[in-house]
C-alpha cells in the first residue's frame, strides 16, 4: 500500500481539489467512488462529525476530507441522534446530515419544506409522527 503518510497526503489533496472546484457533494461522491472501486487508499476513510463543517463528512485520520478540519471531539460534546437507518450505515448518515446542513443555509418557509416531503413521499409519516398516531411502516 505503500507510505501511509504520503497516501493520507495524497487523499487529502484529491479531496481538497474537488472541494475547491466542486463543494462538499463532489467530494462525498469521490470517497464513494473509490471505496466502492476498492482502492486500497479509502479502505480506512470513515464518516465523523465535523465541528467545522457541522456534518458528518468523510474522515481520515482524524481529519475531514472536506474542510481539512480536526475531526476530534471530546466524547461529551458528540451528539448522536441517529436513526435505526442512519445507525446502519455511515454513508447514509454523512449524506443526512450534509442535507440538513444545505436545508438550514437556505431559509425555506414550511410551505416548501411541505412540498418537500409530499415530493419524497414522506408527508404521511410526518404527519403521523406529528399527531402521535403508530405508523405500519
């Protein structure tokens, strides 16, 4: 596998050159990408929560791929409100919480985030979770 420095280097660089051109999204897709190629220099990338970048994003070495911040936090200050889906999958997660990093920037009125659900289906669920009622899902 070669220098684990100099491949955590060059990992860090790819992934700082697509944050540069191309935003957080691309730089998700690429770990994504090369994990799922199998390249051996993202066997070990994990998905943490980033202080910085408020999100879960892929993390190596305890560094963020995407704003090259420390990833380290004191087991105190983490908070894990996960799903069962989310606890299930660290991809899953970092996406979730890039989606809900991307919701808060943009100030949407409930109407919108209404039409957002019934978009995603999820309008039923919400309503049941909302009234208190058990869903069958």
């Amino acid at each position: 596998m070669g220098n684990v420095k100099e491949n955590f280097q060059k990992v860090l660089e790819e992934c700082t050159a697509l944050y540069v051109a191309l935003g957080a999204t691309a730089v998700i897709g690429h770990v994504i990408a090369q994990q799922r190629a199998g390249n051996p220099m993202y066997d070990i990338v994990t998905y943490r929560h980033c202080p910085q970048c408020e999100a879960g994003q892929p993390n190596l070495m305890d560094t963020c791929l995407v704003c090259g911040s420390s990833t380290i936090v004191l087991e105190e200050e983490e908070k894990e409100t996960i799903s069962y889906m989310m606890a299930e999958s660290a991809e899953v997660k970092a996406r979730v919480e890039f989606i809900i990093k991307e919701i808060r920037t943009m100030n949407l009125d409930g109407e919108t985030v209404q039409h957002i659900l019934e978009e995603t289906g999820m309008d039923d669920q919400m309503r049941s979770q909302l009234s208190g009622e058990v869903n069958p899902y």
